[in-house]
C-alpha cells in the first residue's frame, strides 16, 4: 500500500500532538502537585476536593474569630489583674492610714496615692481592644466611665458565635462590680482628706475594698476559665483542620514520585517518536535500488 507524503505528515503531527500533550499533562501535574489538572477528568474527585476545601475555610475562620476573641480575653485579664494590683495597694494605704500615730498631713499624702489609684483603676476600666471598650456592656464605641468614676455602660453583655454552638462573651457589664469599687475609692480618698475622720472609718472602707477585691478575682477567675476552654477549643480546631487537609490530599495531590517517573517515561516516548519520524523521513527509493 502506498503512503502518501500528505498521509505521513498527518500521522506525523498527530502522533507527535499526542505523545507532547502528554508530557505536558505530566508536567503539568509534577508543577502544580495536583492528581487532576482538569475537573472534568474526575468530576467527582473534584466535588469532594470542593466540599472539603469549603470546610477548611469555615474551619479556618473560626480559627481566626477565636484568636481575635483570645486576644480580647488575654486584654481582659491584663485589665482585671490591674485594678487587682490597684485594690490591693489601697488596701495596703488604708491600713497603714487607720494608724492613730498618723497626722492630717500623713492621711493627705496617703490620699494623693489613693487618687492616683483612682484614676488608673478608671483608665483600666476603659480598656479597649480592637476599638472596643470591655466592660460597657453593649456599647463598645463609649468609655464606660467618666474620669471621676461615674458609670456611663449601657448593660448586657455581647458574645460572639464561634461555630454552631460555642459562644465567648467578649465584652460585659461591669457597672455591678467596678461602681460600688469606685465609690468606695471615692469616700476613702474624701475620708483621708477629712482631718475629723478616725481609723473606724478608714478600717470600714478598707473591707468594703476587700470585698471589691473579691468581685475583681471573681471576674479574673471566669476570664481564666473562660480562656482554658478557648484553648481547648482551639485544640480541636486544629486536630480537625489536619485532619481535613489530610483528607484533601488524599484526593488532589498526585504521588510525586509516581508523576515524575511518568513525566520520564512521556519524555522517552517523545523522543523515540521524534527519532521514529525522522528516520521515516530518510527513507528512499533510492534505499531499494
């Protein structure tokens, strides 16, 4: 039978077309990693990968709003332990201040510290993370206490939704506890100032402290627990994100090793098809006569 030069040429360029859009197919996947360049090629595969990428980016958001509310929380604690530090200071001046040695002029000078307490419990009060004030209930745009200790927050608490069913309170309503401590900051700082005032009376606002003291670690001991399940929960999250990533690997990524010997073998195909063509087109009549 005999073969046109037409006919060759087409068998030439198909065979070379095929045997080339494999090799790139091979490196294609070696490139990029994946087991199917195309969607159409396991149409179901890529459903999963799909649907299982979603997941991963769900995951990955309530990673970044629990980090965002630890930083909150982590802020919290820093505040409270503050005013804890502050309290306990007072507490310290009172006693020291319930003294009878001490003269109008001592309980003046103990009275400046304590102002000075005042104003940083105030500003610690204020705390705010991200924009947001801390302990004034729903409203975050406003600091929830004005420089003289008057409470301005509105009430309840927000929380944020980490997930279906994982809730963290990041701002509340501390008007409860940290009024009745200001104010007894307040009559002691007045009470000091007052020449006629005796150590009963200091020794009475002392236990009033006392007990804000306690409401302040009460705070800080719901704010710890509240950040130990946080962690735990942000355990979880990561052992799931692995596990989903494992899964998605399991049905996008190619066998490196199993791709890179194919991309060998394609390479070896190509070339013995080039040396096939180009043997073809030596031949002559001229070989038979």
């Amino acid at each position: 039978m005999r073969i046109s030069t037409f006919q060759h040429n087409n068998w030439t360029k198909t065979e070379l077309g095929k045997v080339q859009a494999k090799t790139v197919y091979h490196q294609e996947q070696v490139a990029s990693g994946k087991k199917n360049i195309r969607m159409s090629e396991a149409p179901i595969a890529a459903g999963k990968g799909m649907a299982v990428n979603h997941s991963i980016r769900n995951l990955e958001q309530m990673q970044q709003d629990l980090s965002d509310a630890k930083e909150i929380m982590t802020t919290k604690e820093t505040a409270l332990s503050g005013i804890q530090k502050a309290l306990d200071r007072v507490n310290s001046l009172a006693l020291d201040a319930a003294n009878g040695t001490k003269s109008p002029e001592d309980r003046q000078a103990i009275a400046t510290e304590v102002d000075g307490l005042i104003q940083q419990v105030v500003h610690l009060a204020n705390t705010e993370q991200g924009g947001r004030f801390l302990f004034g209930g729903k409203d975050t745009t406003q600091p929830p206490y004005a420089a003289d200790g008057s409470s301005q927050s509105k009430g309840e608490a927000t929380s944020w939704q980490l997930g279906s069913s994982y809730t963290v309170k990041v701002t509340e309503d501390a008007g409860n506890v940290f009024s009745p401590m200001l104010k007894t900051l307040s009559d002691l700082s007045q009470t000091l100032k007052d020449p006629a005032a005796d150590g009963s009376s200091i020794k009475g606002l002392m236990d009033q402290n006392s007990k804000s003291m306690d409401n302040v670690l009460n705070m800080l001991t719901e704010t710890g627990s509240v950040m130990s399940t946080m962690q735990s929960f942000e355990d979880i999250l990561a052992e799931q994100k692995v596990g989903l990533e494992e899964r998605r690997s399991s049905i996008e990524d190619v066998d490196v090793m199993e791709a890179v010997s194919d991309l060998s073998t394609a390479n070896a195909a190509y070339q013995a098809t080039l040396q096939a063509v180009s043997m073809m087109n030596k031949i002559s009549i001229l070989n038979y006569m």
